[in-house]
C-alpha cells in the first residue's frame, strides 16, 4: 500500500484539497477540489460549479493532457501550530470521459462523499483520476474533533 492507514483515514475525511498542473512550459497552476478515494486512485470531477470557460478548456485539463504529472495537497490549519498537517500525493493523472472504464465507479464514488453531487450531472462529465506515486506526509494526521 502507498500510503499508512493515518494517510488514507485523513484523505478520505478531509472535504477539499488543492490540486497543482503544470503547462506545456513548466508553469504551475494549482486549484482547490473535491474528490474522492477510488480504490488506490484518487478521483475529482469537472462539476457544475461555474466556471469562467467551457468545461473542455479548463486550464488544469489542458495541462493534463500536456503532462499527466500532478500534485495533490491534503492539509489543515489551526492556530495551535502543534496539530498543523498535511499529505501530499505526488502522481500521473488521467482523464477519464464519460464512456471510459471506471467513470461510473468514480461518480458514485463521489456522490457517496458529497451529497451536493446528487444534483450534478457527473456522468455526462470527466473526471480526473491520480494514480499516486508518491505519498508524503506531515504534522499531525487527526480529524479536527480528535485534536
């Protein structure tokens, strides 16, 4: 297994991460998202949330297909600096569209995370999945409550 029992507990609690691309240039983009554990891939949607351009030009998409290597960050702020915590899963993304093998798996995935998917049309949309590489982690790995 790439990543400790702690890593997964706190992936798979936390609501939001930060996913990071990078152009044809090097140039970094990085994006807030929600997403889901799918077996030992991590899986993100194009949502219906608005977004400032059609779904197929979306700059962390582009930079998918023009170089699959991502990041993915998983943290927590507190001001008692001694619960601060993080993973970062390093990986190769892919993007699934809808009439591709484990697009299906990958939204009920989601939906069984976020119940605000119910309303969303994620079969008719891609999804990203990361398939980790690496997996790194530091701080403190609790849920808030157990702080």
């Amino acid at each position: 297994m790439l990543w400790s029992e702690a890593e997964r507990a706190y992936i798979e609690y936390a609501r939001v991460g930060r996913l990071a691309t990078a152009d044809e240039d090097g140039r970094p983009h990085a994006v807030p998202i929600c997403f889901a554990i799918l077996d030992e891939t991590i899986v993100t949607p194009i949502d219906e949330k608005p977004k400032n351009c059609d779904t197929r030009e979306l700059r962390r998409l582009q930079n998918i297909r023009a170089d699959p290597r991502v990041t993915l960050i998983v943290d927590h702020y507190t001001e008692e600096w001694a619960d601060l915590g993080w993973v970062q899963i390093r990986g190769t993304a892919t993007v699934l569209d809808p009439d591709a093998d484990g697009h299906g798996k990958a939204v009920t995935a989601l939906r069984g995370k976020y119940d605000q998917y119910e309303t969303h049309a994620l079969e008719d949309r891609p999804i990203i999945r990361i398939d980790p590489g690496q997996v790194v982690s530091w701080g403190r790995l609790s849920r808030p409550e157990q702080q």
